[in-house]
C-alpha cells in the first residue's frame, strides 16, 4: 500500500530499534500515567517479545520508519505513530492496511487515551466492552472496540 510517500512493508529485524524508540515516545505522550518506569519495563517486552512474535507491519515515509501496527490475529496488539507525524494519516492508513488484511478488527485502549479514543471512533470502531484493571492489574480502565470491514 503506498499514499505518496507512505509505504506499508512487514517489520524486519533491523526496525527493531526505531519501532522501539518510536514506541517509547508515542507511548510516553499518551500513556504517561503509567509512569517511566512502567514504560521502561514494557519497552524491553515490546523488543524482546512484541515486534517479532507479532505480525508486525511498519509504517515507513522514504523508508524510514514512522509507525507500526501489531496484529495477533484480529486484535490490534498495538498501534503507534511517531508523535512528530501524528495527525498525517499514518494511524489511518496503518488500521486500513489490518482491515484489509483481516477484515474485522478488535482492540483495547486506555480510557484515559482520549485522543486514541477519538480516532479509533472516528474510524468507526465501536465499543464493546470495558474492563477496570489493564494487563497489569493495575487501575487503568480499558475500553474493547470492534471494526468490520
């Protein structure tokens, strides 16, 4: 899929790095309230275990990296965008790819997260379902939301 200069490629072992800054960045601007320390501990989780074990597909504007997308199976694992580029599509465009791939899409944000509240909403993503405690049973609302192709 290409917009421009967006493509869309599967994750290589080289991309671990980037998509692991880029994560850390994006998720300390929505999910601060989880604390850095918290984030630190996922960021290996997200090297380690997340980027290879999932299908990964990255993002990339003249080849080089600017989001990712996670899917196991059907369930949006993750979604981030460089904070730098947020706003340009590439969420957008990374949530169609999965749909296209998958035809129906589930996934869990953060309450808190407005704005990925909004986008995903905007999308056309409906909730069904909340759950008070998140993976870590830690007290962070988390908010189900399904999309069909």
């Amino acid at each position: 899929m290409t917009d421009d200069h967006l493509a869309i490629r599967a994750f290589r072992a080289a991309d671990t790095a980037c998509l692991s800054e880029i994560w850390y960045r994006a998720s300390i601007k929505a999910h601060s309230f989880l604390g850095r320390e918290l984030l630190q501990d996922q960021r290996r989780q997200i090297e380690e275990i997340y980027l290879p074990q999932a299908e990964t597909w990255a993002a990339t504007i003249s080849q080089r990296p600017v989001g990712f997308i996670g899917l196991l199976d059907s369930f949006i694992g993750g979604l981030f965008v460089d904070p730098a580029v947020q706003g340009c599509g590439i969420g957008r465009a990374l949530v169609a790819h999965g749909l296209q791939l998958k035809q129906e899409l589930t996934l869990e944000v953060y309450a808190q997260n407005s704005q990925a509240v909004a986008f995903y909403r905007h999308l056309g993503f409906r909730e069904n379902g909340r759950r008070p405690r998140d993976d870590n049973g830690l007290p962070f609302e988390n908010i189900r939301m399904h999309l069909a192709a």
